[in-house]
C-alpha cells in the first residue's frame, strides 16, 4: 500500500488524485491530522486514517501496511519540524514500509540563506541515516509563492521587491502527477534531479509577463533589503515571515533556485506548465 501523508493539503491531495489515475483506490492510503476533510477519499475507496507526525503512536495506524510512504513537508521550521520529520521517519521504518520519499526542494542545503532549505537538507540527513531505501524529491520552488510575492503590485502597477535571481517557478499540478509516476514506477535512491519547469526568471521577468497579460504596465522597484523590510513591516506582516521572505531574495541571488532540469518533463511526458501560463490561471484579475 502507498500511504500519503498530509493528504488534505495541496501538494498531498494532489498526489492522491494523481495514484488515483494510475492504481486501485485500495492501493492507497492517507495519513491526515483531520479526517472529515478526506471524506471524499475514503467515499472513493481510499484508506483514510489519522496520522500527527507529533504523536507516533497515530503514525503507526495511519502506515500500517505500507510498501512506501510519501512525506509531506509539515513546513514547521526548526527543531520542532525537525522532531516530527524525525518521528515520521522512524515510525514509517517501524511499520515495514520499504521505502520513504519525502518532498524535499531543489535549494535544499544546510547553509542556504532561505531557512526552509536548512530545513529540507536537515531531513534528508536523517533519511540518510535511517539506514531506510528513501528518495528525496528535489521539487522546483512552487509557482504558488510567487502570487503572494506578486501581491497588490496589479493594483498600484509597482512591484516592489529586494535584488533577486532566477527561480524555476514550477506547478504544484506537474509536480504531484511526477510524484505519483515515482511512486508507481521509479525506484531512485537518494536525492531525484531537480524537478523543475523549464526555465527560471527574475522579478524583472516576471513584472513583464504579468504586465502583458493585464494589458497595463507593471513596473520593478528594487528596493534594499532594509527598505523592503520596512515595506513589509508596514503591511503588518510577522518578523518570522519577513525574515523568510527576505532570506528567499537572498539565495536566488546566490543563484539557489536557478537550476532547471529535464526530469520533470521526462516523468509527465509533456512540456512543464509555463510560469505565463500558470500566471494567467492564478492571478485574480
């Protein structure tokens, strides 16, 4: 049985849907913290059960009878996320599952600027010493972030951020479907290839597309760090938040997230989703 955990999430249910298209609903199963909110799934033939990467007990239940367990990044951040990814872990090791795939990132290192990729490499040191066949999957930055980063700039025509880099802004849709063919089909071990879009842009680029699909001109600020921190400070966002946002500026212009591969293309056999694309869909205009 494949068990996807934090299948009421994005990324997670996206998966699920995706193995649904591809292997008998009682083939899977979900670890999730509330399961009124998969009923559906369970409606559909799929195994629904709690699971808290907090409580190892729960765990147990939610991966009984797994051949491979997907983990789903809880996204908590220092060494509270740490335990939990810890007890995920263990706990899929403990219920004879032979293989554990966690969604990892294409930044992912120790000392990246951009504290979710501390994050994501800290967890691939424990998959590696788990002793356990595991793959982690080495996503694109989700193309989902950038709307926020976007922000009111198609109301005032400025978006105003701090110096930046390329980032291979890749779809959530592409990547479950090439998470649901890993699952199904491949056996990597260790780290996939970087499975990203196509091609990585700027915030200059992207102030271009969005103003071509608006019709009406969207301007780049750049800004200092400083200054944009004060213009985030202003909108009443969280120190916590800041600090990420600004720590993400910071590692594209080390080039961190530039990278792009043909793996993604290769799994879903298509063209990734472009980002002018994924922009048309997303933006409320």
């Amino acid at each position: 049985m494949l068990i996807v955990s934090g299948a009421n999430g994005k990324l997670g249910r996206g998966v699920v849907e995706q193995l649904l298209k591809r292997i008998p609903a009682e083939q899977i199963g979900v670890s999730v913290r509330d399961v009124s909110q998969a009923q559906d799934l369970k409606e559909r033939g799929v195994r629904v059960r709690h699971g808290d990467f907090a409580q190892a007990e729960s765990l147990m239940n939610a991966f009984e009878g797994a051949s491979q367990v997907l983990l789903v990044s809880t996204g908590i951040l220092g060494s509270a996320g740490i335990r939990q990814h810890q007890t995920a872990i263990d706990t899929a090791k403990n219920s004879g599952a032979k293989r554990v795939l966690y969604t990892s990132h294409m930044g992912s290192s120790s000392t990246s600027y951009f504290p979710p990729m501390v994050h994501h490499a800290a967890t691939e040191e424990l998959l590696k010493e788990s002793g356990m066949h595991h793959t982690s999957l080495r996503n694109g930055f989700y193309a989902s972030s950038l709307v926020g980063l976007i922000g009111d700039a198609i109301k005032t025509g400025e978006l105003i951020v701090p110096e930046d880099g390329p980032v291979a802004w890749t779809a959530h849709s592409d990547l479950t479907q090439a998470t649901a063919v890993i699952l199904t089909e491949k056996n990597w071990d260790g780290p996939s290839p970087n499975l990203t879009a196509s091609e990585a842009i700027d915030m200059e680029g992207v102030a271009a597309m969005v103003s071509d699909i608006v019709g009406r001109p969207i301007y780049r600020k750049v800004v200092t760090d400083e200054a944009y921190r004060a213009y985030l400070t202003a909108q009443g966002f969280p120190e916590i938040r800041i600090a990420i946002t600004l720590g993400l500026f910071h590692a594209s212009r080390n080039g961190d997230f530039a990278q792009t591969s043909n793996a993604l293309a290769d799994l879903i056999g298509r063209p990734p989703l472009t980002l002018r694309d994924f922009l048309k869909e997303s933006l409320a205009l």
